[in-house]
C-alpha cells in the first residue's frame, strides 16, 4: 500500500476530530498544520479574520515540521470551510507542496453543505490524482458517533483503492 499521511487544519476541533478517527482507524502518519499566528477559537472575530484571510487567498506562514509529505503514497487532505473555501493554512502547504500526480483524498467540515469549498479545493488540486472526497457538517456538535462511523467507512474505501 505504501505510506499514507494525514494532513489537516483545524481552528474548533471538527477537522481534528475526524483526522484522528483516520488516523486510527488506517494507522496513518499524520501532520497537523499550525500556523504561527493563530486566530483567537473564542473570539467572535474569528469570523471576520478567518473569512478574510480565505478570501483574501493569504498564505499564513505554518509552525516548523519534520514530516516530508512528498515521501507518502496516499495524502489524505482536510479543513474546515472558511468563506465558501478552503482554510488558509491548507493554501500555505499546497503551496509549499507540488502535489502534481499525487494520489490524494479530501475531505472538508462546515457549517453549511460544503459543496462549493469541495469544488475550489478539487480545483487547487486539478493536477493531482484526486481518489475521494467526502464533506461533514460539524461533525464535533451534530452526531459525532455517525460522523466518526462515515470517515473510518470513507478512509477504509480510499485505502482499498489504492491496493487495487
Ligand atoms: C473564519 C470562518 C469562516 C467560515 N466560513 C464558512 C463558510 O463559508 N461556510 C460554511 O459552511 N461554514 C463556514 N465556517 C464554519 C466552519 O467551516 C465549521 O464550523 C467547521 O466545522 C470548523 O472546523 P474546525 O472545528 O476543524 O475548525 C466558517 C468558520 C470560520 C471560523
């Protein structure tokens, strides 16, 4: 099967969450993206900076890490959806990151449907070997044991693709 890494940014934990639930169900390497500054998960504001930095495309510069992604055979990619798109700190690492070929799955956590972010994140990634996707709604607060039982079933399927 070759590695399989997990990458993801989570601000309020439901992208974590479902990243740990993969992580143990595949026994995955996994990379949480920090970024240096990081936005207050309390503050109302949050929004306002979040989605303006979305909107805005910006690229925060990420914490350190020692993991080369580029070494895995499976990436297996997640954010929340933040203004209608993928999370900035997801942006700085596909940036960093020539995912070209690549064999990737996606998944995204929102409040809404998600529909439209999974679009502009499968569209970041046209020139990659897209395997799976799959979108959550706040999978931490609305059924958490559903949303847990979907990801191992999803994390499982890609994994069956790439033996294939
Ligand atoms: C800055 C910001 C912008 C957001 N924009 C959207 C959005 O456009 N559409 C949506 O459905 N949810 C949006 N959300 C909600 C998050 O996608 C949702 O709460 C997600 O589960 C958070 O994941 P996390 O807990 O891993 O950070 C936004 C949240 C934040 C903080």
């Amino acid at each position: 099967m070759g590695k399989v890494l997990v990458v993801y940014y989570s601000l309020t934990g439901n992208t974590k969450m479902i990243a740990e639930t993969i992580v143990e169900a595949i026994n995955s390497d996994v990379l949480e993206l920090k970024p240096v500054k990081e936005l207050d998960a309390e503050s109302g504001m949050r929004y306002f900076w979040g989605g303006f930095q979305a909107t805005m495309k910006k690229k925060p510069k990420l914490e350190e890490f020692d993991i080369n992604p580029l070494g895995y055979n499976l990436i297996i990619l997640g954010t929340p959806v933040w203004a209608w798109t993928f999370s900035p700190p997801i942006r700085s690492f596909l940036k960093k990151y020539d995912l070209t070929k690549k064999n990737i799955a996606l998944w995204v956590c929102a409040q809404g449907d998600g529909i439209k972010a999974m679009d502009r994140f499968k569209d970041a990634l046209k020139d990659a070997n897209i395997i799976g996707e799959v979108r959550f709604q706040e999978p931490k607060q609305n059924t958490p044991e559903n949303a847990k039982e979907r990801a191992v079933v999803w994390a499982n399927e890609i994994i069956q693709k790439i033996n294939n």
